[in-house]
C-alpha cells in the first residue's frame, strides 16, 4: 500500500514576509529591472556601482516593489515549465529573467549592508530567497529531464549562489497552550518555524473545534475493531494541505538537500524515481503526481526541510471528513471512479486535485480517499484517542507502527473509508510497489501527510 504525508500549518505561526515558493508568466529580458553597465561612468547621487548593477539606495524601495511584481508574475510561467512544458524560448525567458532578478538582489542586499540598513537589507534578502525557490523547483525538473543541458548548467549555477540565502531555517514560537480539561487535549509538538520553508503549499484553513473520530458499526458496517468506540476530539484551529506532497515538491527537496532516502539506502529496486522497480523511471508526465516509496523518517526529513509537519491522526481525519462523521470526504454516497482513485480501477497513481471537486472533503481538501497512502505522526493506539499518552512522541514512544490513512489506488472500498487506520512500521519505504507516499501529497498542514507515497 502506497504512503503519504500530509503537510500542515498552525494559524499563526507564519511570521513576516511570505516568501513561499511562486511561479508566474515569463516577461521578456527587456522587462528586467536591472540596470547592467559596460562601463560606469557617472553614479548619481544616492547610487552604488556593485559589479555592473548600478544600485540606487534612495530608490531600493521603489526598486523592491518592482521586483516583488515581477516575481508575482514569474510564478505561473515556473508552474507551467515545471508542469511539463517543452518550450524553450519561455524556458530561456524566464532563467535569463531569474538571473537577472538575482544579480540586482544580491546588489542591494550588499549595498544596503554597507550602507548600515539591516531592516531594507532583509526585505531584498527575502526577495532573494524566493527567488532562489523559483530556481530551486526548475532544477528539480531538470534533475529528471536532459532537456536543455545548457540551461541546466546556468540554473545550477545560480543554485550555488543562492544556496547562502536559502540555508536552515530560523525556530518559532512554542505550541499553542492544551484546550479546556473537558476537551480531549491537543498533542504537544515541537516548536514550528516563524518563516516559510524553500517551499509553498495551497493550505486549507480548518477551524477549530470537535469533530466525531472512529466508526459507529450501526452507521458503518466495513468498520474495523480499532476504529471502536467512535467519541468526539477537540482540536484547535489550523492549516492543511489542499492535496498531497507530489514528486516535483521531492525532487526539489532531494536535489536541495542531497538527500537519499531510506529505499536507497538499503539499495531497493522500488524507490521514489522507479515506483515500479528498474525499469519504472517516472518522467516529466508524473511530476504532478504524488511521490511514493517513502518511509515514515523520509516523510520526516522533508518536512523539517520545507518548515512543516505531519498532522496527527485526528488533524488527518477532521480534515478529510468534518465534523459530522461521514463515512467519505464528500458524504455517505458510495465513492465511484468520478470521485477517487481505488479498487485499482486506473493501475496507478493519478495526478493530485484530479478528481476535484466532486472527490473533495467539505473543508477542500483533495486526494484524502485514494491513490496513495499517507503516513501521520502518530502512532497506532487503541481508541479513544489521547494525544499525552505517547502516541504523538516523533523519537521513541510507544508503539511499533505509526497510522497511515486514506487508502491507495489499489486498495478496495474497505480501506478507502475516512475512518480507516492503516499501520506501517515506520522504517518500511514499501510495502507494494507505489501505493505509499506522504502527505504534501497528503496534505501539508504544517503537518506532512501529503507526503505518504505508498
């Protein structure tokens, strides 16, 4: 069964500039707002020649604001070259265009520096890091492609330059404090990132409140002996998201931190780039799909890299199914091949948000049902569900398994219920070619279930 790792957000625990990764429509180089000079003959007043960028300190904000337009813009054109476009006029277009971009932030991050302006200076070092993303999802594209090697070559140079801007990310705040004693208590978790990560995720909010958790056997008859009793959970307000973590979002995260997941390790023929086995090699036609062949401590590792978490069961559940208990993401009506990807009725995984909206939860969220299994942080415990009794410690605790949900595209109508409990030990990247991955394929909710892969 395939895996996944849904990412999720707490409310508030994104501070300052968002600075998540963006894609736009290409603008020619003649839009750029670099200023490059041969030769500098006259600076004026205000203006610092850095290399052949002619830096107006007295303009930086004006500058600035052009920028940020500009990336705005560059983040639909990188989300279609990413998507599988072949065209390399736009591809050239738009590396000539982040080169240009970068050059003049680096300028003035220097500049302003010198100058003694940390507060300005940050605001470019921000620009800069998001433009680093933008370079960094292109890469991930060419890591699976030899399309355009000239082109590779200059991304990957620009990659190093920003690899300085792009670096660890800052800690946060603590957790929110426990709800009322007459709620069930919210699990305690690490300390969350103030900033985004080196990646942006379409986050859906859920509110706060209860929500029924488990089966009732007189409502669902498929209803499984660790989904009993069914009880209500509190949880507080937070983000998820909207669908599963997908192979471009790996690739980039792979190629970023050189890692190599646990399949590789123990040398698997199954791995994220050959779901299948040798021979499967994914290509630019999957890189919407979600990643599979990821272990529970691969799901990990990428969320501490992109500034999120796994969600816990109930943060998992709540999302796919509301608060009202129904038995699927969109009600009780019997899921179809309109609605979600299982029973094997396609042979594959399918691109994330396919079957929206009709497959959707109530809050939005894509994929909860189907096509891949997606790991949480929890561990497999008997119900009722009580977040301070182990099940939600990352290192250690007390269990052998930890909770998949969702189903797969090849699991039956049993398995590809919202309250389903699936269980994994953690250090398995596969158990079947390609049904588990992890949640941003399942969702990010500042929480990776998105990411499960199985």
């Amino acid at each position: 069964m395939p895996h996944t790792i849904s990412v999720q957000q707490e409310i508030g625990s994104v501070e300052g500039d968002a600075v998540g990764a963006v894609i736009g429509k290409a603008a020619s180089p003649s839009d750029a707002t670099v200023s490059t000079v041969q030769t500098i003959n006259k600076i004026e007043p205000g203006g610092v020649a850095v290399g052949a960028i002619v830096v107006n300190i007295g303009a930086q904000e004006q500058e600035l604001a052009k920028v940020c337009a500009a990336l705005d813009e560059l983040q639909n054109t990188v989300r279609m070259l990413t998507a599988g476009s072949a065209d390399r006029q736009a591809w050239t277009e738009t590396v000539a265009r982040l080169e240009a971009l970068q050059q003049q932030a680096q300028a003035y991050v220097g500049a302003l520096q010198q100058a003694q302006k940390p507060a300005e200076a940050a605001r470019w070092q921000a620009a800069l890091k998001r433009i680093g993303e933008l370079i960094l999802l292109l890469v991930g594209v060419t890591l699976l492609d030899e399309l355009f090697p000239d082109l590779k070559t200059r991304l990957h140079e620009l990659l190093g330059q920003a690899r300085g801007i792009m670096g660890p990310q800052s800690s946060a705040a603590p957790s929110a404090p426990a709800p009322a004693p007459t709620r069930a208590p919210t699990p305690s978790r690490p300390a969350e990132p103030k900033v985004r990560g080196p990646l942006d995720f379409d986050w859906v909010t859920i509110p706060a409140g209860e929500f029924l958790m488990g089966s009732d056997r007189r409502k669902d008859a498929s209803a499984s002996d660790n989904e009993l009793p069914q009880h209500r959970v509190y949880l507080p307000a937070y983000r998820i998201a909207r669908t599963p973590v997908t192979v471009a979002q790996f690739v980039a995260f792979v190629r970023a931190a050189d890692y190599r997941t646990t399949a590789e390790r123990q040398k698997s023929d199954y791995c994220w780039y050959q779901p299948h086995g040798r021979g499967s090699a994914i290509g630019r036609d999957k890189l919407r799909h979600p990643v599979t062949q990821v272990s529970w401590e691969d799901a990990l590792a990428f969320c501490r890299w992109a500034g999120v978490r796994l969600p816990t069961e109930p943060e998992w559940e709540k999302a796919a199914r509301g608060a009202d208990g129904r038995i699927w993401p969109w009600g009780n009506e019997l899921p179809d091949r309109s609605r979600c990807n299982f029973g094997n009725n396609v042979g594959d995984t399918t691109p994330v948000g396919q079957y929206s909206p009709r497959g959707d939860s109530h809050y939005g969220c894509a994929d909860m049902i189907g096509n891949v299994w997606e790991w949480t942080s929890s561990w497999h415990a008997k119900y009722p569900y009580n977040s301070k009794d182990g099940r939600e410690a990352l290192d250690g605790g007390r269990g052998t398994y930890r909770v998949v949900r969702g189903g797969s595209w090849y699991g039956d109508l049993r398995y590809a219920r919202c309250a389903y409990r699936g269980r994994l030990v953690s250090g398995i990247s596969t158990i079947r070619s390609s049904v588990f991955g992890w949640s941003c394929p399942y969702r990010p909710e500042f929480c990776c279930s998105e990411f499960c892969g199985c």
